[in-house]
C-alpha cells in the first residue's frame, strides 16, 4: 500500500528557530517522486520541492532544506532561522509512476510566533 | 499570467441541490485534478483526466462528477448524492504527473 505519515499534527516554534517538519513514505514501487508543499491561510497550495527515488543528494535552498533517506524512508523538511511569513500547513506528497496520482499526508501545522 | 482560476471562491448548497465548481486552467497542461480536503486532514483525490475526453475516479468519487471537454477546463459537479459535501474543494493541472501540481486557489463549498 502507498501511504504517507505526518506524525506531527501541529508545532510551535518561536521565530528564529529551527524547526524540521518529518515526512515517512511507504511505496512497493522503485521509481517514485516526493514532493513538498505549503498552504498558507489563503489556502492554495505551493510547491516547494520535488524529489525522485534515484536522488538521495540533500537539498539546500535559502533557509530550507530537505534531507531524503531512502534507508528509512523518510523526506524530512527543514526550516532554519524560521519566520512568521512560514507559519503554514506544510504536505508531504508521493506520486508514482503506477499510480498517477497524489498522495498526500495530513499535514503538518506550523506556526512561528514572534 | 499562466494558472488555475477556481470559481466561485465560496459557495453554499441547499440540501438536496446540485452545484457545479469551475476551474479553468492556461498552462497548457494535459492533466488536471480535483482534491477535497477537509479540516485537520490532507487532501482525497475526487477525480483525475490526463486527457480531452477523458477522466478516471479517484479514491472518493461517489457523489460528485466531472467532464472534460475542453483542455482548459475541467468543471465538478457535487450531486445531491454526496452526503457530507461540506469541504475545501482543490483544482490542480500538470504537464506529466511527476512534475509536481499547480494547484487553484479553492473552493470552500458549505450546504445550508
């Protein structure tokens, strides 16, 4: 079964904190493609990154990065030095080649206080 | 500028109506989608057309339809046949699917 798991419903951080947002994936398939996304309060929803199953090199851009450990199935988001323009609900998403679709996790609700 | 125009941004349905959501998109892309997501939860495939003429169900089709006659749009219909319709209703296009989505800016449906 394809699945996505966001364990952390909701977080709180004060600004200028790092903060990492965890994203766990379960796919029988090989070939698949992971994605972030952030939904601001007016709700439409924004990409931020795109990863392939053959592409384990850790992103970096700006104050984000991403770190994809196929060993423990995981797409990890990280915030550094985070802002209160961040304060979102982040999805993890997975999409494979079999399915052509999206799934997404739950989503994680981030709020950065000043 | 190139996107996805979801219409009406707010809509509310009586019981027992049909109502239809717009959403046109001008990036020239093949694919389009249409989401539900309800509070606390991440978003359900309702629908899915990689082509013209062409659509599949997603994983919660029952109670709602679709068409799609044009490349630019691809509208949904919630039947009086859904039973909880009360949701933000999501429009998204792509080039090939693992391209990542555009999505619209929504749709918050509420039956009065």
């Amino acid at each position: 079964a394809q699945k996505v798991t966001q364990a952390q419903t909701e977080i709180s951080v004060v600004e200028k904190e790092d903060v990492t947002l965890d994203c766990v994936y379960e796919t029988r398939d090989t070939t698949y493609y992971l994605f972030w996304y952030k939904q601001p309060p007016s709700g439409e929803l924004v990409f931020l990154i795109r990863r392939n199953s053959f592409d384990e090199q850790n992103e970096i851009s700006g104050r984000y990065s991403w770190n994809f450990q196929k060993s423990t199935s995981s797409f990890n988001f990280t915030i550094t030095a985070s802002q209160v323009v961040d304060s979102a609900v982040y999805f993890c998403a997975l999409d494979m080649d079999s399915s052509y679709k999206l799934i997404f996790g739950s989503g994680t609700r981030l709020l950065v206080r000043p | 500028d190139g996107g996805i125009t979801q219409s009406p941004k707010y809509l509310f349905r009586k019981e027992g109506q049909n109502v239809t959501l717009s959403c046109e998109q001008n990036l020239n892309h093949d694919a389009m989608y249409w989401y539900r997501q309800d509070p606390g939860q991440g978003l359900r495939l309702i629908y899915y057309s990689q082509i013209v003429n062409d659509f599949q169900k997603g994983d919660i089709a029952e109670g709602y339809s679709v068409s799609r006659e044009k490349k630019e749009s691809f509208p949904l219909t919630v039947t009086s046949a859904q039973k909880n319709p009360t949701a933000f209703y999501l429009c998204a296009s792509s080039i090939r699917h693992y391209d990542g989505y555009t999505f619209g800016s929504g749709t918050r449906l509420t039956v009065v």
